[in-house]
C-alpha cells in the first residue's frame, strides 16, 4: 500500500501541466492550458487544465482527473504503476506502508541500458543477413514497419552479444535473461538464429525479446523469461506502438504471435496486440479496458487457438464491464491472423473484426455444445458448467441477461436459477426521491459543491446543522468526512484522486467542469459564505410559512419562534446588502 499522504504530496510537488504536456501538448488560453482531447476525437480543443486546481477536464467526452489519474488514463498504467512513474519523474522514492507484501522491485536503468544495447545490436545483423532480410520481405513486411517494431536478428552464434557488451561476465545480462549459464559456468546467448522482436513496455523502455525461428525448429516462438523487467501476465506484444490506434479506434485485437501484429500493423490494422506465451490474463484485460471501448481477440483456427480463446474468455469474465464489448473471432482453421490478412486483405479482416462472436454468444455457444438439452442429465449439467462462469461475471446486466438465457435454456425460471446458485436478488430500483419540501433549493448544493472542489477545507466552516439534499448533499458529506480524516494539507487535486471512481465521482466531475472557469481573483470564500447565507435565509423561510399556515392555532411558543425568525432574516438580509 502507498501511504495516503505519499499521494497527496506527489499530487502537491507535480505540475500537471508538465505531466500533461509531456504527451500532449498543451496551449496557454486565459487562466487554464487547452488541447485537443486525446480521449475522443475533435477539431477544436475542450480538453482544459487548471494549472492552480491541477486538475484536467474535457467539456466534450467528460474525461476528468488529477495527474496520476491521466497517465493512468493515457497509457494504461496502474494506479501503483502511475504513482511510480511520476515519482520517479521527480526523483521521488515511494514508500510502502509496513503492512504490505508486496515486494518493492527496484530497478536499476542499466538493465534497460543492457536491453537497448542488446536490440541495437541484433538490428544491426539484421542489416547484414539477406536470409534475415529475405524471410521478413516474404512475409510482405516493409523496413519501415520493421523499424518501427524494433525488429532485428540474432545470429546463429554461441556467444554473439559478446559484441555488443563491454562485460560477456556481467551480472546483468544473465539478470535480463540475455544470456545462460550453464553447468560450469559457461556462458551463452538464450537467442540464436531468430528474429527478434523487441518487447516494450507502455513508458517505452525494452523489457525482454521475443525470438521466432527463420525456418523449421523448436521452439517457434522463445520469449525472456520473467525478470526483474519482465512480467509476462501484465505485458502485452505491440501495445506501445498501438495505444494511439487503440484509443483512435476504441477497439484493440489480442492476437497469439509477434508476427501477427506486425503483419496486421503493415496491413494497415494498426491496433493489434499480442499475448507473450501465456494465456490472457484478468490483467490484461483490465488494461485492455481502460484504453477502449471492445476487446476482439483473434486467435489462430487450430486446436490450440481454440483453446486460448477459451481461457481468455474464462479470465475476462470477472472483468467484464456493462457497456464494454468483448468479441471472438475465429479464423478458418488454416489460417492465423498474420496469414489471412496477407491473403484476403485489410477490409475483408476489418469485416471479420466488426462481425465477431460476442462474449455471451460464444459462452452459451460452448456450454451447449458439451450437453444434450434434450435430456433432463443434460440440462442439469448445463446448469453446473454454468455456474462458475456466471458467477464470475460481476458486471450486473451481463450476469443478469446470461442467467436468464441459461435459465431458458435448461428450462426453469430465472428465479429457480438464482435460488439454486444462492445469487442475491438485484436491488430493486432506488425509489424516486421524496416529493422536495420546500427547504434549500438544490441549486444551493450545486453551488456549494462548486466552492468545495475549488477550496476543500471550507467543509470545515459548514454550520453543524445545514440540510444537505440529493447527490450534491451525500457528495459533500463524504468530502466531510475524508476532510475530518486527512491530517495533511489538502488539496483540490489530492480530493479529486480520493473521489475518483467513487459513487460520487459523477457530481464532483460536473462540479469540477464549472470551476474550472473561475480565474485565480474569485472569491471563493465569499461565494462560499453567500450560498450558506442563501440556504440558511431559504430555511428560515420555509419554516416561516409552515408556522403561518397554523395561523391561529399557533401556540405562544410557536408565535415566539417566528418572531425569532424574523429576526435572523431581517438580520441576515441587512448583512447581504
Ligand atoms: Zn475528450
């Protein structure tokens, strides 16, 4: 765990200008700094930075967010990865609170100098072996995409990286998986006689290779093995070079194989990435969503392929987001994506991606295709192989929808299903709100969620007894309450990253949206004591009137009550002028 602190001080010390600007670049217009959104496509720019709120807001798509929460959102790191590598960017070491058992991995930069001297290396023979050179031109790859990939050559050599390293001893090059050592000692080069491709992570930086046979031998396709760089269930082939296309598109294909995605890259489908030699992980998945729209994966039409398909859609499951597509699409049994599309072409691809299985289709697909619904044994089985699958399924209407289709499909009702998997009944809607008395308007709350997000702790200054009122009145309670908890100094940044993804991230992001025009010479606090003087006056009010309606039937101490009132109205009202 990173201590909550440590965050708010990362948020304090950035500039999430120059975060920003590092990938974007940004345009100075009045108070704030304007782009064009990286997250949606358009013409003129709504994508706004406050420089002195530090916070991001797109008035066209709604993306919205601190610093950490862009790099998450442009690159597709982790919330720990982000937190690391704007640390880092300013020389600032994470500390991990004592609780954790996650192992802090250090690394140091020369292991990435290593792997960048290795692929510098093996581009070089590249150049220099025409059967190299020869294999790649069949396979229709230009040298502009095999630059792009980074694509090289290992020649058929025992200890080639002697030449492009000062130490064939050092340490570092068995720590990278470069090299192994054997029996004795003895030391040699883990690629011979492949094409290399260099595997990078989401920041740009070489973290193993993937070597694929010229010709026949064993294995096809050798990978680095895990290292201290190199994590095979959170890295995926190609997606460095395919974010901007994926979020373009807002569609990625996992494929099986390196040549895959270069081949679909040359071919114009340029969001496609690769698993490394393991199964698709929940891990992956989740990254996958956080940059797009639809998953597609595409694995090759042969048993194997099948199987993949298979585990990617078991390991999707508990990913699965409403509202988020997953598709399958599977090749003629002949061909692997690399194959078809050199054959058939872009288009005829692209119509295959666009009509792929979806993730529910291919489900009952498969659960069905192991049973005879026509027997009593069959369908009960069908309702055991469904259980563990749909149960996995966190995203409401998709496991809603299956359970009704696998309910239909073994013959009993959706409810009968529920009792049996022991599955909670879904929460009836939330009833409408109760008809508004006539106390503070609700555009009191708006207003003064906007004086909240541009200055936090002025939740402090609320009088102990303010009405709060529908999604703005519990949005300012919970800010309260992280207020009362957070020792430090807060910020508006380091209130944004709390709320982020919280059922009150929604009213916060309209709040957000609204300052975000306010120039640094408004009166927050003035603002801020207006609302409440409103709001207060609105509730004197009210209680006025009700006191009125008893008309005669008011009793002394009720008649005395209206008079204080009064009172504080008139009081409150000479004030306000
Ligand atoms: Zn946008």
């Amino acid at each position: 765990m990173i201590p909550k602190s440590f965050i708010q001080d990362l948020l304090n010390r950035l500039d999430i200008v120059d975060v920003i600007d590092r990938y974007v670049p940004l345009k100075k217009a009045g108070t704030n700094f304007v782009a064009c959104c990286p997250f949606h496509t358009e013409k003129s720019p709504s994508f706004t930075v406050s420089q002195s709120k530090q916070f991001y807001h797109c008035f066209g798509c709604g993306a919205h967010g601190t610093a950490i929460g862009f790099v998450m959102e442009h690159t597709g790191m982790g919330f720990v990865e982000a937190i690391e590598d704007l640390a880092k960017g300013i020389g600032l070491a994470v500390p991990q609170e004592a609780s954790n058992n996650i192992t802090q991995v250090k690394v140091a930069p020369d292991l990435y100098d290593l792997m960048q001297s290795a692929t510098r290396y093996y581009r070089e023979q590249l150049k220099v072996t025409p059967r190299a050179i020869e294999y790649l031109k069949k396979r229709g790859l230009s040298g502009e995409v095999a630059a792009r990939f980074g694509i090289g050559y290992s020649p058929d050599d025992w200890q080639n990286l002697r030449a492009a390293v000062s130490n064939y001893q050092d340490a570092s090059l068995v720590e990278t998986g470069l090299v192994i050592e054997g029996e004795g000692g003895k030391r040699y080069d883990r690629f011979r006689d492949r094409i290399m491709f260099p595997i990078v992570n989401v920041k740009g930086q070489i973290i193993g290779f993937g070597g694929r046979v010229l010709d026949k031998g064993e294995p096809k396709y050798l990978n680095s093995p895990e290292t201290t760089l190199f994590e095979k269930g959170h890295e995926l082939y190609g997606l460095y070079q395919a974010q901007k296309a994926i979020r373009a598109q807002q569609r990625v294909i996992v494929v099986e194989g390196y040549m895959d995605v270069v081949a679909l890259a040359q071919n114009g489908v340029e969001y496609a990435v690769a698993t490394l030699g393991t199964a698709t992980t929940p891990f992956h998945v989740q990254k996958l969503l956080r940059l797009c729209e639809q998953i597609v994966f595409c694995f090759d039409g042969d048993k194997p392929g099948q199987k993949a398909a298979w585990r990617a859609l078991e390991n999707a499951l508990p990913q699965l987001q409403d509202g988020k597509r997953i598709g399958f699409l599977f090749l003629p049994e002949e061909h692997d994506p690399d194959t078809y599309i050199r054959e058939y072409g872009r288009d005829a691809f692209e119509h295959e991606v666009e009509n792929s299985l979806p993730l529910s289709g291919y489900l009952l697909r498969e659960l069905t295709a192991q049973v005879d619904l026509r027997t009593q044994e069959g369908r009960s089985a069908l309702l055991k192989n469904a259980q563990p699958l749909l149960t996995a399924i966190t995203a409401p209407t998709t496991a809603l929808i299956l359970r009704k289709e696998v309910a239909a499909l073994a013959g009993i009702e959706q409810a009968e299903l529920e009792g049996l998997w022991s599955i909670k009944p879904i929460a009836a809607p939330r009833r409408a709100a109760p008809p508004k008395t006539k106390r503070a308007a609700p555009s009191g709350m708006r207003s003064l969620l906007r004086c909240l997000v541009m200055k936090p702790e002025l939740a402090r200054q609320l009088p102990s007894d303010w009405q709060s009122d529908g999604a703005e009145g519990a949005a300012i309670h919970a800010l309260t309450d992280w207020l009362n908890e957070s020792a430090d100094e807060t910020s508006t940044a380091s209130m944004i990253q709390h709320f982020q993804g919280s059922m009150h991230e929604p009213v916060f992001s309209v709040a957000q949206g609204e300052v975000m025009q306010w120039g640094e010479e408004f009166d927050v606090t003035a603002e801020f004591e207006g609302v409440l003087k409103k709001m207060r006056l609105d509730a004197i009010e009210a209680e006025m009137n009700a006191l009125l309606a008893k008309g005669l039937q008011m009793t002394s101490a009720e008649r005395e009550l209206r008079a204080r009132l009064q009172a504080e109205s008139n009081q409150l009202k000479a004030q306000a002028s």
